[in-house]
C-alpha cells in the first residue's frame, strides 16, 4: 500500500538535497521510487541518488527546493526487489562466528546455515568499502550485534552479519562483523563493467557450498 512518508530534507550546497527519512526501510521505498520516477521521466533531472542506511541523497538537481516541497507529498510503495534474476553468490558456511551466531538465534548451526541461505535478499545501499552492499532479508528475529572486539583484519570474500544487515567483504579490511562464511565470488573488479557485483536494489541469494 502507498504512503506518504515522513521526512526532513536538508540543503548540500546549491544543488543538492540529503532526504532524511525514518527507518531504513522508508530510504529503500524512497530511492526506489526516485528510481522509478526516474526511468518514467517525471523526476526532476538529478545527476545522482545515493542511498544511505536513513538517508537518500540527491545531487544535480537544477532546484532542489522545489523538489523537497513536492517529496513530503508522494505516496511511496514499500520497496521491492528489483525485477530480473537474482544475483546467485556461492557460499561455504565455514566462518568463525557461525557457531555463536547460531546460538544467538536459539538454533543448531545447520539450522542457522537454512535459515540464512532460504532468505532472498536485497541490496538497500552501498557504502564502506567499494563494491559493500548492505543486504536487507532475514526477519527481524535473526538481527546479531556486532563483535565486542572488532578484528583488524577480516579475508577478503567473509561473508558477515551485524543488526539487521548482510555484507560481503570485498578486499581484506578491519571489521566487527559476524563471518559466518566465505565466497570467491568478486565484489569489486575495476576492469569489469559495472566495476560492483551488487548495486542498490539487487536481488541476492546466497547458495552452500560444501558440508557445514
């Protein structure tokens, strides 16, 4: 069902505009719309949108105050996976945190293994690293904390939980994150066309491989 969703917007400059919204999933139902309008013609013109966990950002645009006064307006849809195939990323459930994971949620760890790999996901935004989504799916229930300890140096391809999201690291770099698994599937590649794997909106699924 469409809705108007509650906001604030806030001026960056002269021509762009950071829309604040109220949860994570009120910026995915917004920059999905924006997407929308946009690939129908009827958004003002606007160089980029780029999602954040709250936030949606705006730049390019030739008056961005006009914009913020029709946005509070809109009846937004709640997002949804982009059409098209998922992004099918192979996994071996072989991570260090696994184990605490799945005591955390009250399950076995194969069970934890079913319950992650059963869930589609998507792409709400990117960030952190280049070629970093932040992947939303898994039900309220199964949101984890963050290490206590962040480590100093997390593999490449770990495959990570932490709230409500699910990440891929796509170069090694320090981390809090749960690893829960390992991929050799490329997240960033500069030679490749589009340099990243996963962009907002990108339905993801995740398949084991191996035994747990």
């Amino acid at each position: 069902m469409r809705r108007a969703l509650a906001m604030r917007t806030l001026p960056v400059g002269e021509r762009a505009l950071l829309v604040e919204l109220e949860s994570g999933e009120d910026a995915e139902a917004l920059h999905a719309e924006l997407l929308r309008r946009r690939a129908a013609g009827i958004l003002p013109p606007v160089r980029e949108i780029v999602p954040a966990a709250r936030t949606v950002l705006l730049d390019g645009l030739d008056d961005p105050e006009r914009l913020a006064a029709l946005l509070p307006g809109w009846q937004v849809a709640p997002p949804r996976a982009d059409a098209g195939p998922a992004v099918r990323i192979p996994v071996r459930y072989d991570g260090p945190d696994l184990a605490e994971v799945a005591a955390v949620w009250g399950v076995s760890v194969r069970a934890a293994v079913r319950i992650h790999s059963a869930a589609e996901f998507r792409v709400a935004f990117c960030g952190f690293a280049p070629g970093f989504g932040y992947l939303t799916g898994l039900p309220e229930q199964y949101a984890v904390p963050r290490r206590a300890t962040p480590r100093t140096a997390v593999p490449a391809g770990s495959l990570a939980l932490a709230g409500p999201y699910t990440g891929v690291y796509p170069r090694s770099s320090p981390g809090g994150w749960q690893l829960i698994g390992t991929t050799d599937a490329v997240l960033w590649d500069p030679e490749r066309e589009p340099a990243a794997l996963l962009a907002p909106g990108t339905r993801v699924r995740f398949v084991p491989r191996g035994a747990v």
